[in-house]
C-alpha cells in the first residue's frame, strides 16, 4: 500500500466522515459520537487561527485520514486519524515515518505529542514502539473538556 501525506484541500465532508469512523475517539474526546460538518469548520478555524497545518493521508486513490501538527524546535503534533476502515494495515506507522521526514526538512528537532489513554483503543504502545518515551503528564483541554494525558517526545535529527 502507497501511503503519502500533504497539505490538506479534504472538504469538510470527508473530514467529518473520518471523525464520523471513530465514534469511540469522539465519544471520549467530545462527548458525542458524531460531528457535522458545521463542527469541522469550525475546529479547522480554530486549529488555523493557532498555526497548526492540516495533513491529509492517502492511500494512493483515498484519502484514509488526516494528521494536525504545529511546527517547531519541538513540533507539536496535536492529532493523527485514520478512517476506521483503514486501521491496523500500516497506515499509522507509515504516515508517521513520513511525517517525521517532514519535521526533519522544516528544521524540528524533536515531535511531542500529547496522548490521551483512558480509553478502550489506548494508543499509547503504538507511540512507545515507534520511539516515543514518556516525558511526564499533562492536562489538554478540547471544545471546554478537560482530560489527563501522557507527554511522550522523540529527538529526530540526524
């Protein structure tokens, strides 16, 4: 499977239809187990308006999810989904490996990435397996919900 990732041109449809696969993440991030596009808008608004960019992930004829990150010393990658159609093929780790390629040529030295484990599809061993290490907790805030996470953060440079 060809997996790439560029700056993201996704309409809103297909940006809620990704959320959309993944009621569970929702559920535990919004409290609902769907979103419209009207929300979509107005959390890419906000991401934009904070710097962040947009990545779509593709499979060569599908855009199978999108990833959020800020640039940086230490670029913050704030989300990485993938439809649910397309999970546990590689797709994650492959769009994760060029993800990092592209903190390299922006100049990053390390990715942090908060991650969220209370609940049942915690994906806090996928982060441990590809080189991430545990820096210590921290408190994130979305849409006026509040929950713990893990700080993890990998150097990258050469």
């Amino acid at each position: 499977m060809s997996i790439s990732i560029k700056p993201s041109s996704m309409p809103l449809e297909k940006i809620a239809e990704i959320y959309n696969s993944n009621p569970a993440f929702l559920q535990k991030h919004l409290g609902e187990c769907k979103v419209c596009t009207k929300w979509c808008a107005n959390e890419a608004k906000e991401m934009l308006n904070s710097d962040f960019k947009r990545y779509e992930i593709t499979d060569g004829k599908d855009i199978v999810g999108f990833l959020d990150y800020c640039s940086g010393a230490e670029a913050y990658l704030s989300l990485v989904i993938i439809h649910n159609d397309f999970k546990r093929k590689g797709i994650g780790q492959k769009t994760l490996q060029m993800f990092e390629e592209q903190i390299k040529n922006e100049g990053g030295q390390t990715i942090r990435i908060d991650v969220v484990t209370d609940y049942e599809d915690n994906p806090l061993k996928f982060w441990q397996k590809n080189g991430y290490t545990t820096q210590g907790e921290v408190e994130l805030s979305w849409d006026d919900r509040k929950f713990s996470a893990i700080k993890m953060v990998k150097q990258i440079y050469g």
